[in-house]
C-alpha cells in the first residue's frame, strides 16, 4: 500500500492522460475543457506530490515494488519540477493554440503521457523500467514536436528528432543488454556493485558507454548536442519549453540516480563527464552567440545549462548525494525557461512571425510588464541575484569546488560570462530601441498570467533558502 | 535609533524603487516620492553619524540565518570603515532628485534601486550577502545608461555591463572558493566576514582567488589597467547616473577592498601591495593626463574622477593608519567634490545644451555664486588647504612616504596634474570672454543655492575639522591594519589547505 501511495502523483496523471484520450476520441469536450483537465490533473499530481513531501524523512533512496523503482526526496523534487512545467506548459499551450489553430484534444493527453513518462524515469531503479520509461517519454513528445504537420519546420524537426531519438533508444537498449550480460542484472546496484570489482570489463565497459550515449544525447550534451537547435526551433513555443525543461529534468535526474548509485560507477566517468561538461558549456555558448532567432538562441543556451547541470554531476559523490544540488537547479532552469516560452506563446504572434531579436524591438515601451518579465527570466538564466538562477549557479559551483574541481568551477564562470552576451541582447532590444509595432495579442490570458506566476516563482526558488 | 534602521535604510529605496516601476504617478510625483525617500534616509543617516561611537567595532548590527545549509546570513552593521561611504550616499541622493527636474518616472525608480542596493552593499557583513547587493546594484545602471544616456549609449551600456559582471562572476567563484575554504579548516559553513577573516589561505588557488576578488573590485574602482569602460559609460550616461557611479559606486570598490579583501588575504595583500600601488600611481597619472586633453568637461571628469581613485586606491595598499585613514577619509571628500561637480556640469548641459569647454566662457561674469561654489568644489577635489581635499590626499601621502618613498613622491608629483587640468578647465570655463551661449546662463536661484550650500559648507568643514570625521574613522582603520601586520607576520605558518587536486586526481 506504501508503494502505490508514493506513485500515487504518477498515477493520478497516467489517469489523466487516459480520461483525456478518451475525451478526446469521443470529441465530447471544448479544447479550453480539455487544457482545464490537463492543468486540473497536473495541478493534482503537484499537490499529491507535496503532501507526500511533508511525510516523514525518508531515505536518499528508498526501493519500492521490489527494487524496481527508487523514490526519495529528490525523486519528488524532480516530479515536482516536471509537475509544473506540465501545468505552465498547458497554459502556454492554450494561449498559444488561440492564434496557431493546429490543436486538438489528443495534444494535452501526450502532454500529460510524456509527464507520465518522465516521473517514471525519475524513479527507474532498473534499466527495462528506465527504457520504457524513456520511449514512453520519447513518443509522446515526438508527435507533440510535428504536431503542427502542415508546416515543414516543425515535419523537418520531428524527422530530425525521431530518427536521431530513436538511434538513442535502441543504443540504450544494447546498452542495456551489454550490461546485463555483464553483470547478470538489470539493476543499477548490481550492475555498480559488478563494475566495483572487473572495472576493465569489455562488456561493461560498452554497454555503459551506449548507455550514456543514449542519455547524453537526450539532455543534448556535447558532441550530441547538433539536433537541439533544429528542433527547439521546429517546434512549437510550449512543447519547446516543455521540452527544454521538463524532459532535461527527468533524464537528469536519472543520470544523477545512476552515477550516485555507487561510488565506482561516478569515479570511472568523472573524467570523461569532466571533460564533456567543459564543452557542452563552450559549445553551447559559441553556438547561441551567432544566434538571431530567439527560440534557436535558447536552445543554443539550453546545452548551456546542460554543461552547467555536467558540472553539478561530476561533483556529487556517491556518499554524500542528496541531489539537492542538482534539484534545486533544474527547478530555477526551468522556472526562468518555462517563462520565457509561455511568454513567446502569447507574443509570438501567428504561426510565430516574432522570432528574432529584432521583432522584440521596443517591447518595453508598450507591454513593459512582459517586458519585465522576460527580464527577469533572462536574468535568472544568466544567473544574477536574487533569482533563482543565480542561487541555483551559486550551488552548483560551491558543490564543484567542494569537490576539488575548481578549474571546472571557474570554466563555469567564463561560461556565464559569455552567455551574459546573448541574454542581454534581447533585454538591450526590449528596452533601449524604439517600438516598431503594438505586440497586439489575441487569445485566452492564459499564458499571460503563467508568466506572472512564473517571473514570481523565479524570485521565491531565489529566496527560498530563507524559508528553509 | 531603533534597532532595524540599517534595513529600512537599505528597503526603503527599494520597495519604494520597486513600487513607483508599478505605480500609475506621474514624473512630478515620482521625484517627490524619490526626494522624500532620499531625505527619510538622509535623516537616518546622519542619526547614525551622530550616535556612532569612536571604537573600532561594528554598531547597529543586525543578524539572522538565512540560508542555513550554507551558512549565509542576513547580516548588517556599520563601523568606520563603512560609516563615511554611507553617509556620503545618504547625503548626495537627494542632490539628484533636487537637481534633475525632468526625467521620467522610471529614471526616478531606478535611482531609489540603486540607493538601497549601494547601502545594502556598504552594510553587508556577510559575503555573499555583498554580493548579492553589489550585483543588484549595476542593473538599475544599465537601465539607467541604456534608455537616458546619450547617443553612443548601447556600447557604452555593454562596456560597462559585460566588464563589471565578468568581474563579479569571478568574485563569485573566488568568494566560493573562500567558503569552502572556511568549511574545511572549520567544519561549518560561514560567509560572515568575521568567521573569514580567520581563515589561513594557502595553497595553489588562493592567489588566483586573490586577483579574482581584485580584478572585481578593480574594475568597479577603476584602477589601472581595468579603467576602459569609464570614459564611455561616465561620458554617455545621463549626468545623474555619472554622478551616482563617480561619486558612490566607485567608492564601494575601495571599500571592497578594505571591507573582504584585506581580511581575507592578508598574505596575498601583503605581497602584492607593492605592485596594486603601482597601478595606483599609474591610474593617477594617465588618467591626470588624459583629463587635460579633453575638450568634453564631463569626460574630463570622467578622467579626473578616475585619476583621484587612483590616489584613494593607493592609501589603501600602502597598508598603513594614515593610509588607509587616508583613504576613507578621501572616499567621502571626493565624492562631495566630484559628486557636486558632475551635479554643475549637468547643470550647466540643461541649461546651455553644450558640455564642450570650447563652447564656454566668461561664465563668473554671468553667475558669481554659481562660479564660487564650483570654485570651491573644485579646489577640493584638487587638494586645496582648507577644503576636504587636502586633508584625504595628505595623510594619503604621508602613509605612502611610510610604504615607499618612490611611489609617494610619483603619486605627489601626480597631485600637481590635477590641479594643471583643474585650473586650466576653470580658466577657459568660467573666466575669459563670455558668448551667446554663456551670456544667458542664469546665476542659480535661491531654491538651488541652499540645496547646494549644505554640501559646499560640508566640504570646506571637511577641511577645517577633519578631527570629527577622522576621530570617528580612526579606530576601526588601525584594527584593520593590526589585522594586516598580524596576518603578514603569520604568513609562513599558515596551515596549508589541499583544495585543488585536478580530475585526474579522481581516478583509482
């Protein structure tokens, strides 16, 4: 009963996003109804969540139905993080599909199976559970990149990302066999507890490394970070946040999961990780610098944040790990990033025409208040105080340090210094150059009033550990 | 006083900055909520100044945990290093709203931002606590450069911007650096800087630690080689913003300095004091002498403001009481001098449209009382007797004749540029033939001359009776020192701290 208890927040959204297919096969709802739904069943998942948060102090990992799946406070926080960016996502979307009229009701059922998806790889204690898991995931937001199938951006993508995903998927899959011809098992810990002793195994050896193929490619780390930009910009505005932070969270967290399992496992891959991280920062930044599209600009920064988050994985240790860390700032990433897209929802206009820099020419002068809301969020992702991007890098490089690794913590420093180049460049075109149009929107407020709640929940992560 | 006056000092501007951006008033209104917001922390201000007792500790101190799992904490207090720096902020705010008239209601908002952000900064006792209120403090400064400034405004704004945070993101890793340097050696977690200024820094990366806090507060000083940005931004920025970042902003740099860097690095300090002098002596001069060539009076400020910091940035590293005593002193004389001076300069834009020195003439003639106060500002900035100016700049040199007759003897020499570049500005300004342009400025009116008159009697009480601003400074500048003797002295048994092995250390 304990076990389905802490997989009730899943289960109220594999719930959900069942009750919204069939809504939708039966066409019985408007699609304000069906997004109502969708916000309704994240917003419970979220709530579930949290209340099984103010339980009692649990383990760092817990194993329930039989070792299948781990659970523990930083499994929660990372369904917590994808909770939300479900939610935001949903508002985004329905603002959005108010000027791009290319929805239907399935789109927030896949919303709500990807979530399912997710959670369920945040607590994959095994590698069958971790892959189906990940395509359960991996499907769901193939079809919610192409869902706009009339434009040849958003088909060019979803080709992209489908046959580059699924050489992922069937690389993790070998992986997963290599590994479990090595070890006898699919479990992390025995598989870690194997590595511990034969480290020089050949068969563990390559099956870790399509493993990590497989998961590398997913967070859109160096050298398989090309797709992203492509596909970030096909994409529609609220799956390209969702995406960006919500998928980038759940793989994350599953990374975390493995390398925190046992010692061996973290310090055969440290070196590598360190050196990936390094130029999956570098990389991220040299490509978001030449950007003129603002969507391509934030994918280019999103690898950016995946080198920072690297930074976060080669420093945790297997003793000490808690993933607070790395929790705390994959929930301040994707509170700045989830607001910059809700915010590109309503103001992007119809089939997104504002996208460059240039098109947010003056946008202070006549909506200062989204003005200032991107503001913020940029401001958070550049990490400047009192955000939560600013508490979340501030984390992330005391962990580093505290590691020993501090050439890494002051690459990561240069690192925000360069991308303090892309991310003042639109504040710099908002508020210093005169307005060319009225931003005029149409559409629900939804998203408007997402953005709010985001650019406020961007400064409570930021001054959270004052609650603390 | 009561017992949270710091924080309302340091929240008042803020949630009074934060809530005019929101509030429908119009820009008259917003320079009245501005001004009285700036008198209300005047008040406390110098409520503060009158109260503070003469030992070196801090006053007015306040405390509470904030982030417990770091040790990072909501800390506050004054004590004389930091009591000059503020109450020169707290009394040349309201000057601003005083004098500019007509800027918009945003402009307004984005001053009250910073002047809480700068007191937070000064206040802060507690690293990362500095940090945060130093880095809030340069956004409002952006906005402010960014959408009031002049015509090449946008690379000025990037200059400034992208050198200052490069900065201060360095300072952020090195000031982590130091945290995790204190959880070492004391197994808890503290940013406070009375827990730092116990630590025994050693090692490979300590000395990169140093610089990285030096080039941060270099670059807001700005000390030679780091002074780029200033001409541009000083000379593009609405003259309220030059004013706000001559006049306190980079004050806050040097007290930076003073404030973390000395007690932290006392070592490091001791062994390259010799050479941050140097840049010292060098800044002076090059920006002296580029002051003299400028034909722009507010880029000869820029210039000259530059050049004076250099003098102030000396007194700190020749690491003596009269020194340093010096230079907290100067922080103050200079700002009341340069501050009032940029406050004339715009003056004299808004109402003859021009700042080219060419352009001027005969002005004394038109306006006497106008001439005179500037007169008196400018004789202070360049050192006069009898003005605050002198007072700072001769115990500046007094301590540096202690720490190295060399670089006393440059950085004297290097006083008499400025009065070169000083006199010469006054002469083709104020004096000479007067044109169409200075024939119909206005002396200042009533209204004008007694908001000017508090700070030009301030400035020539600063010279007269130094003792009541030095008496109050001197305590905590001769604990600062012993601080510095001492850790110098325990510089060869520090405890070594291995913080640095590489990744490849990682590897079984």
């Amino acid at each position: 009963m304990h076990d389905f208890l802490t997989i009730l927040p899943l289960l109220i959204i594999v719930f959900g996003a069942v009750v919204l297919m069939l809504l939708a096969a039966f066409e019985k709802v408007s699609l304000t109804t069906a997004a109502g739904i969708s916000m309704g069943f994240f917003a419970a998942a979220f709530a579930a969540q949290l209340l099984a948060g103010c339980g009692p102090q649990r383990l760092v990992f817990e194993e329930i139905f039989n070792g299948m799946l781990v659970a523990g406070n930083f499994t929660m926080v990372a369904a917590l993080v994808i909770f939300a960016c479900g939610f935001f996502s949903t508002t985004s979307s329905h603002t959005y599909f108010q000027v791009n009229r290319f929805d239907g009701l399935e789109f927030y059922s896949l919303l709500l199976f990807a979530a399912a998806g997710m959670v369920l790889l945040t607590m994959a204690a095994e590698l069958i559970t971790a892959f189906i898991a990940l395509e359960v995931m991996s499907l769901a937001i193939y079809v919610l990149v192409g869902y706009d199938r009339n434009r040849v951006t958003a088909t060019e993508a979803l080709l992209k990302y489908l046959m580059l995903g699924a050489f992922a998927g069937a690389f993790f899959a070998m992986g997963t066999a290599l590994l479990y011809g090595a070890a006898g098992s699919t479990h992390f810990t025995a598989i870690a507890t194997v590595a511990a002793s034969e480290a020089g195994s050949p068969l563990l050896l390559g099956g870790a490394f399509l493993l990590f193929v497989a998961l590398l490619f997913k967070v859109a780390a160096f050298p398989f970070h090309a797709w992203v930009i492509d596909v970030y910009d096909g994409a529609a505005a609220p799956v390209t946040g969702f995406m960006a932070t919500a998928l980038k969270a759940a793989v994350f967290t599953l990374f975390a999961n493995i390398l925190a399992i046992h010692g061996a496992l973290h310090q055969g891959w440290v070196e590598i990780l360190f050196y990936l991280a390094v130029f999956t920062m570098f990389a991220g930044n040299l490509i978001a610098i030449g950007q003129n599209s603002l969507k391509r600009m934030l994918a280019a920064s999103g690898i950016v944040h995946t080198g920072y988050l690297l930074v976060g994985l080669v420093a945790i240790s297997a003793d000490t790990f808690t993933g607070a860390v790395i929790g705390y700032y994959l929930a301040a990433y994707a509170a700045g990033t989830l607001g910059i897209f809700a915010a590109l929802s309503y103001l992007g206009g119809e089939g997104e025409k504002r996208a460059t820099f240039a098109d947010f020419r003056g946008l202070a002068r006549v909506r200062p208040y989204s003005a200032a809301a991107i503001t913020i969020f940029l401001l958070s992702m550049a990490g400047i105080p009192p955000t939560a991007g600013f508490m979340g890098k501030f984390y992330i490089i005391t962990s580093a340090i505290e590691a020993g690794q501090i050439a890494l913590a002051v690459l990561a420093v240069v690192s925000s210094i360069l991308s303090m180049w892309y991310y003042l460049r639109l504040i710099v075109a908002m508020y210093f150059q005169p307005a060319e149009e009225t931003f005029a929107t149409t559409g629900s407020p939804w998203a408007g009033v997402g953005t709010i709640a985001l650019a406020v929940s961007v400064f409570a992560i930021g001054l959270y550990p004052i609650i603390v | 006083m009561f017992s949270y006056a710091l924080s309302v000092m340091i929240f008042l501007p803020i949630l009074g900055g934060l809530a005019l951006f929101a509030a429908p008033v119009g820009r008259g209104a917003a320079r009245a909520i501005g001004m009285a917001i700036a008198l209300a922390v005047l008040a406390m201000g110098i409520e503060i100044f009158l109260g503070f007792s003469p030992v070196g500790g801090m006053q007015h101190v306040e405390h509470r945990p904030w982030n417990l799992s770091l040790g990072i904490s909501y800390s506050l207090g004054v004590d004389g290093i930091s009591l000059l720096v503020l109450m020169a902020g707290a009394v040349l705010f309201p000057l601003v709203y005083a004098v500019f008239t007509t800027r918009t209601k945003g402009f307004y908002a984005n001053l009250l931002l910073v002047q809480g952000a700068m007191i937070g900064a000064i206040c802060a006792t507690d690293l990362v606590l500095f940090y945060l209120f130093w880095e809030i403090m340069l956004l409002p400064v952006f906005f402010m450069i960014g959408i009031h400034g002049g015509a090449g405004r946008l690379p000025a704004t990037l200059k400034i911007t992208i050198y200052t945070i490069a900065g201060s993101l360095l300072m952020l890793a090195a000031l982590i650096y130091v945290g995790v340097a204190h959880q070492a050696q004391f197994g808890f977690w503290s940013f406070a800087i009375a827990d730092l200024a116990a630590l025994n820094l050693s090692g490979g990366f300590t000395v990169w630690a140093f610089f990285m806090f030096m080039v941060a507060f270099a670059i807001k000083i700005p000390l030679f080689p780091f002074h780029t940005w200033l001409p541009d931004a000083y000379t593009e920025a609405p003259t309220s913003t030059t004013f706000v970042l001559s006049a306190i902003m980079a004050k806050i740099g040097v007290y930076g300095v003073i404030r973390f860097v000395i007690p932290v690095f006392e070592i490091e300090f001791a062994r390259w004091a010799l050479l941050l002098a140097l840049a010292g002596v060098a800044g002076m001069l090059y920006c002296g002498l580029a002051a003299i060539a400028q034909k722009d009076l507010k880029r000869m400020l820029a210039f000259s403001s530059a050049s004076h910091m250099g003098i102030i940035a000396l007194g700190v590293f020749c690491m003596n009481v009269q020194a340093l005593t010096g230079s907290l002193f100067q922080i103050a004389a200079h700002a009341t001098s340069t501050g009032v001076l940029f406050l004339f300069v715009g003056l004299m834009e808004e109402r003859m449209e021009s700042r080219q020195i060419d352009e001027f003439g005969g002005i004394a003639y038109q306006a006497p009382i106008f001439a005179t106060f500037f007169a008196i500002a400018m004789l202070a900035s360049v050192g006069l007797p009898g003005t605050s100016g002198f007072i700072g700049e001769f115990l500046i040199i007094l301590g540096a004749i202690k720490f190295s007759i060399f670089i006393a003897v440059l950085a004297g020499t290097t006083l008499i540029v400025g009065v070169c570049y000083m006199l010469w500005m006054y002469q083709r300004v104020f004096f000479e033939k007067s044109n169409e342009r200075t024939a119909q400025f206005k002396d200042l009116r009533l209204a004008e001359i007694l908001t000017f008159l508090p700070v030009i009697l301030l400035i020539v009480a600063m010279g007269i009776f130094p003792q009541a601003f030095i008496g109050k400074i001197e305590p905590a500048a001769q604990l600062q020192v012993a601080q510095l003797q001492k850790g110098g002295e325990s510089g060869g048994i520090a405890a070594s701290i291995d913080l640095a092995p590489s990744p490849h250390n990682h590897k079984n």
